[in-house]
C-alpha cells in the first residue's frame, strides 16, 4: 500500500467515527432535542453506517464504491439539515464530515481498483 492509502485510509476511519459521534451529539447530547430524543432514532441513523463495518476491516474497491452510494443518502439529509430551523450547525458541520468521507472513499476505491492492476 502506498503512503498517501495509509494516510488517506486513517482519514476515513476519523472521519467514519466523528460522522458516528456527531449523530451521537445530535440525538444525546443536545439540549434542544433532549425532549424528543429517542434511541431508535439514532439507532436508524447509525445502522446503515455499521453494517458496513465488516466489509470495511477488508476493504475492496466494490467496498468503496457501495459506502460512497449510501453516503449520498446521507449527504442528502444533511443538506435538508441546513434548511431546518435550529439544525443549521449541525447541518453544515454534517455535510462537511459527508462530504470528505465520500471524495476519501472514492479516493480510496480508486487506488484500491489501481493496485489490483
């Protein structure tokens, strides 16, 4: 694996956690939705993300390409987070995380898909 895999792969998986832990501050932690909050919301969010955990520990470049797709779903989300009142912040800081995740992804399923050549 070349350096900038390795470098670019340890992005990922800090990017994955703080996209899992900002889902975590959303429907946990902050005060304005204590009331509402549900561990089957954040369940439901989270989900998707955790399965591909294992397909992630042995990534191939299909592996990638899949995350990259779901992450569209995401990011969609996200932007109508932006658009929400009293989720602005939250929005922005969300499809900033998505949005890097997905071009490290695709970054990462290329050079995967170039290393098998």
């Amino acid at each position: 694996m070349t350096e900038r895999y390795q470098t670019t792969l340890k992005i990922f998986w800090v990017l994955f956690v703080g996209l899992i832990a900002l889902f975590g501050f959303d429907k946990l932690i902050r005060p304005e939705t204590i009331e509402r909050t549900h561990l089957i919301l954040l369940t439901i969010q989270v989900l998707p993300l955790l399965a591909f955990l294992p397909m992630l520990r042995k990534p191939t470049a299909r592996t990638f390409q899949w995350f990259c797709f779901a992450l569209l779903l995401y990011f969609m989300i996200a932007v109508l987070n932006v658009f929400s009142p009293g989720m602005y912040y939250i929005g922005i800081i969300e499809s900033v995380i998505v949005g890097l995740l997905f071009v490290a992804a695709m970054m990462l399923g290329r050079w995967k898909m170039r290393q098998k050549d």
